[in-house]
C-alpha cells in the first residue's frame, strides 16, 4: 500500500480530486478508514481473514474505500500505523496483539484521530481496545472435542507461545474435562516467534506427533500454521477445529467445528461507529452473552455433530452465559488452574 | 503425560527425522555439486522456494504431480543457470548473484501467487491425487511381526512419499558421481585448480553450467517436496531458511556426501525430537520449557561446531570467478 509506485499513486489522487470536484458536496462527515493487518497477512483463512471480511463488508455497504498495508515485517507495524494516520486515516484500526507497542506510540501523536485495536487494550482516551473472551468460545469447542473423541485424548496446537494463545489452551482443556473428566489434552505451541504464525510445515509435523500419542481430535489456534494442522488431520483421517474465522469449508468431512471469534463483527462496527460518530473509545469485552465468540455449524460439518452433541453444547453454552459455568481465565492470573 | 521413551516415540521420532530431513539432504547434495565445482551457492533457498511455488501452482492448475515436479525442477534449473549466467559467464560475485536469487525468489512468489490466487500468496489447497501420498513398501505388513527390524522397517523406512525415498538415494548417486565417474574427478578438479583442468583442454565454464543445472534440479525437488508431498499447497517463505540449514550442514560434511547427509539427519532429528519433548514431563527434570526446547538445535549446531568436527576445507577455487588464460 504504503508502496504503490508513485504514478500510480498520482493516479488515484487525481482520479479521487476528480470525482470530488464532480460530486462537489463530499460531506465532511465521511471518513477515511484504514485497518493495518498484521504478519499473518489478510488471507490466513483465520483471524486476519475474520477482520478483512468485515471490513469488506463495511465497503460494500457504504461505498466507502479503506486503506489498508499488511505487515510482513515487525519494524513494519509503528511506520504503517504512522502513515495511514499522517494520510488523514481516521479511524485507524491494528489488528492484533503485537500492534499495540506501535499503536500506543502514534495514537498519542495524534489524539484527534481515532484508533482501534483488536485482541490487546491500550488505554489512551482516542482508542478502543476490542478484546475477546477467548476462554468461553475455546471451552465450547473443547467440549465438543472430547464429545467426538473415541481416544479420550484431544490436542492443542498453538501459534505463538503467548498468554492470549494460553487463554486459548486453557479454555479448551476446561471444556474437555467438563465432558470428560479423564480427558488428556496434549498441548504444543509452534515457536516463540511471530514466524510460529504462518509454518504450516511445523504444525504439520506437531499435529502427526499428537496423532501418534493417541490424540484424535485437534484445535489450532496457530493462524495461517492452522493450514498444516487441518491438512495433516484430513491426511490421517482424524478431526480438526479450526478457529476465528468459520474454517469448515477447508476440508468438510474432517473439520468438526471452528471456534468462531467475530473480529468481522468487531472490525465492521468500529469502521461504521465513525461513519456514524458513534465511536466510543475505551475497552470491549465480547464473550458468549455479547455473541462475541461461539462454534460453527454448517452444511460442512453437520454430518459430523450429532444431535445430542449439539444440544450438550448448547446446554453448556447456555450455563457459561447465565454463569453457571465459569470459565477460567489464563491471563487473569497466568496460571491454567481452575 | 505418558512416558517418553516407549518404542512407538522412539520409531515416530526415526518417522519424522526421515520427512523433516528430506529437503535438507536433496539441497545439500544439490550445494555439493555447485561448491565441488568451485560455485559458491547461497541460492538453494531461493531454488527451493521458486520450485515449491512452480509445484503448488502447477499441481493446482493440472492435478498433476508429475508436470508439477518437472515443473519445479524447470524452474529451478533455469535459476541455477541465472546464477551461472552471472558468476560463470560474467564472471560476478558468487554470494551476491545467490543472495539476488533469494531476493527475487522471496518477493516474486508471493507477488505471483497474490496476482494468480488472490490467496495471501498461497497456492489453493490441493487434493490427494495431486499430491505424492505415502507408500507402502512390499512386506512392510509381512514383516512387522519381526521383533527388532519389523516395526522399525514397518513404520520408519515404509510409508513415506516418493520423494523421500529420491532423496535417501540421492545421497549414494551423488557419491558414485562425484568419486567413481570421469564427470566427478573433473568436477573435484575445477574445484581445486580450474587452470589444470582448462590446460587438459576440458572447459571449466561447461563443468559448472553441469554443476550448477544439477543442483537446479535437485533444488527443484527438494521445492515439490516441501509443496506437494509433505504439504499440501505453497505457503509463503514456506522453506522457512532449510535452504541455509542445508548449506551448513554440508560444510558440516566437510563437501561429501555421507557425512553430509548425516549432518541433514541430525539436523532433522533434533527438529523431531524438539516437537515431540514439548510438553512432557521428562524424568528428573521434569518439563522443559518450550524455548529451550526450541533453541536446542541451535545450541548443539554451535557445541559441535567449536568442538567436534574440525577444520572443514573448502574447494581451493570455491568463489573464485575464472579467468581463461590467453
């Protein structure tokens, strides 16, 4: 984005100089929104994917054009978020936890521009900070994994080794001892790196280790590594579940669910809220109640849960929501016991 | 946790060194070949990555494994001769023309495959028949009552896909040419005194243009490997550095192939073995955390290296462009 050769970048300033002079009457209200994407890239199929979506959503319902840069590098992240706001981006929205160093920085160099942020709070007076009760939704489909293991052993595959991805682990190992108290989880993270994003290779190889200490079932909450953990469970004939965004359609047959995490949701109301000046900085929490998380039941993987699997799930959705069930929280004491 | 070192570990953890090594070795004999003819070459990473972006692409858009084999190879052999183009005929800086090729590779698989796939720069996810899946070897159920070598023959040496087993063979192919052919001596030879083997009348520009398409071709398989046998699709910078790890492990060979591939399967054990200890109590010291884990290749790449393999000699005339007297 920030690269667009300069003809070409002429180009569009004429081309939007131009339309401006024809409509004549712009409305001042209009916004320009632009969303940074980060090292995951925006078709990870996963997270990144979720906010893309969302963001399209927005386009194509208001006509609006965003700006948007995928990071590829981490040097990358503060340069990006600094540009698309000295451009008169407004508001700028970071995706994920790493982008919140770099978008504390700039959002105190411009205070009148708004910012969002997704998965991470930064506690400045022009942004929102948008997290989500990972816990919750990783409990649901922990519990629907140890419904549809015959092994009693389920897995875990882990992006990068970080709190939020424990959050991920711990919510699940929960639900699948709420079903099955006997229940093993086997649990591995990719690397320490942001690279433990996007090396389908090595959740591929992880994944097969798991399959081979008896695991039957496997979550990866891993981004684009997901890929290779979804491929090698429908190579070994085993289940998968993916994660933030609805994966099932990626291999029907073998994907059991995905734990779905509405960054779309979360994307589109931030771009529309300042379309609307409705914006409110400050923090949201979305969990089940808020509909913020949940599982994914479509016509990929319908034949795969069976009715009384889908009501026991809905019973434990309904009892997280009322509070019977409370959900432990990795990050709140950054220890798994409950 | 269950304990680590039941039989099944042990021969999964054989299973995986065998899969993660793969690449590694086809890349460390294809550097075997370039360096042994005095050509530096820093670009198996860049062909590797080139030909697992031809394979995913191809395999993608014919379903065939094969034309997307002969394409990576093609692809990757027409980089080799870039290499050659500049720092043979031209007479370029040899890590320099490499390190282009890795660039150029890095950038323009991604672009291409944003441009062709509108998938993030990946490759579509392919269907098995479009893959090479594992086989069976003969008498791999036969044997597996055989206490010792039948499991270990069952499940560690059977059921790998193709490629692995061009890879294992590609290690005594690469001995018998580069030690017991007329090609090979002459090839040991402009690697050592291109100027003795220009005075016999042999072309030293000839013998590396061989040299380096060789190491094209089996940079392109080492590329197929990673896309459409042991996953299933490109991913971006999917080579993830093995192109690098195998030029080291061949210096750690010392530039001949046995030990060099013994560095290629030491390497990928470790890999193995670091995936399969996280998160398991080991005894005594109970678990380990993953970084450490982690690092551990890296810890005993630099052990051995100071204290274990001694001096490694290169090529006398490796990096040095030749010059024809006239």
């Amino acid at each position: 984005m920030n690269f667009l050769p300069k003809s070409t970048f002429k180009t569009i300033l004429l081309g939007a100089a131009a339309s401006a002079l024809l409509v004549g009457t712009a409305s001042a209200a209009d916004v320009q929104p632009a969303v940074v994407f980060d090292m995951g890239g925006k078709f990870d199929k996963s997270f990144n994917q979720g906010v893309y979506d969302g963001v399209e959503k927005f386009k194509s319902e208001t006509g609006i054009e965003y700006r948007e840069f995928e990071v590829t590098n981490e040097a990358q992240r503060e340069q990006a978020l600094r540009r698309m706001a000295q451009r008169g981006a407004d508001p700028v929205l970071g995706i994920g936890f790493a982008q919140a160093p770099a978008l504390e920085k700039v959002a105190k160099e411009f205070p009148d521009t708004r910012f969002a942020i997704i998965d991470m709070v930064v506690d400045l007076p022009n942004v929102r900070s948008i997290v989500f009760k990972e816990h919750e939704g990783s409990f649901l489909v922990g519990a629907l994994a140890a419904l549809a293991s015959e092994s009693g052993k389920v897995g875990f595959v882990g992006g990068m080794d970080i709190p939020l991805i424990r959050r991920f682990a711990c919510g699940y190992e929960q639900g699948a001892k709420h079903i099955n108290a006997d229940a093993e989880v086997v649990q591995n993270m990719t690397g320490t790196t942001p690279a433990a994003w996007n090396d389908p290779g090595r959740g591929g190889e992880l994944t097969k280790s798991q399959f081979e200490r008896g695991v039957d079932v496997v979550y990866a909450a891993a981004g684009g590594t997901g890929v290779g953990v979804y491929q090698a469970a429908k190579d070994a004939g085993k289940l998968a579940i993916g994660v933030d965004s609805n994966q099932n359609y990626m291999h029907p047959g073998t994907m059991l669910t995905s734990m779905l995490k509405r960054v779309d949701v979360a994307a589109y109301n931030v771009f529309m809220d300042s379309k609307n000046d409705a914006f409110t900085p400050g923090i949201q929490v979305l969990g089940l109640a808020e509909e913020g998380v949940g599982w994914a039941l479509d016509e990929h993987n319908e034949s795969l849960v069976t009715g009384e699997m889908k009501a026991t799930v809905e019973e434990v959705s309904a009892k997280i929501k009322s509070g019977e069930i409370k959900v432990h929280d990795y990050t709140s004491d950054n220890t798994c016991d409950y | 946790m269950d304990s680590v070192l039941t039989l099944q570990t042990v021969l999964s953890t054989f299973d995986a060194t065998l899969r993660v090594s793969t690449p590694l070795i086809l890349c460390a004999m294809a550097g075997l070949f370039s360096e042994r003819s005095g050509i530096i070459d820093i670009s198996l990473e860049g062909k590797m990555l080139s030909a697992a972006f031809a394979a995913g692409t191809l395999a993608a858009v014919t379903g065939s494994p094969w034309v997307a084999l002969g394409g990576a190879i093609v692809v990757s052999v027409l980089l080799g001769l870039v290499h050659g183009f500049a720092c043979i005929t031209h007479r370029g800086d040899q890590v320099v023309s490499g390190l282009a090729i890795n660039v150029l590779a890095s950038g323009l698989t991604i672009v291409l495959g944003i441009a062709w796939f509108s998938q993030g720069g990946q490759t579509p996810a392919l269907a098995s028949e479009s893959r090479f899946m594992p086989l069976q070897l003969p008498f791999a159920e036969t044997l597996k009552g055989i206490p010792g070598i039948g499991p270990f023959y069952e499940s560690v040496i059977s059921g790998h896909n193709l490629l692995v087993y061009v890879a294992l063979l590609a290690v005594p192919i690469t001995w018998w040419v580069v030690y017991k052919t007329r090609f090979g001596l002459r090839l040991r030879a402009v690697g050592e005194n291109p100027l003795a083997v220009d005075t016999a009348g042999i072309s030293v520009s000839r013998l590396r243009f061989s040299a380096v398409m060789i190491a094209g071709a089996l940079c392109g398989i080492a590329g197929a490997y990673l896309a459409i046998a042991q996953n299933a699709a490109f991913a971006r910078e999917m080579t993830a550095g093995q192109g690098y790890i195998a030029l080291a492990a061949m210096i750690f060979g010392k530039w001949r192939p046995l030990p060099a591939m013994l560095a290629c399967l030491m390497f990928g054990f470790l890999d193995a073995v670091s995936i399969r200890l996280q998160g398991i109590e080991l005894p005594i010291v109970g678990e380990v955390p993953v970084q450490l884990i982690q690092a551990l290749p890296y810890i005993l790449t630099v052990v051995l290296l100071a204290g274990f393999i001694g001096r490694a000699v290169a090529p006398k005339a490796i990096g040095v462009p030749f010059s024809k007297e006239r």
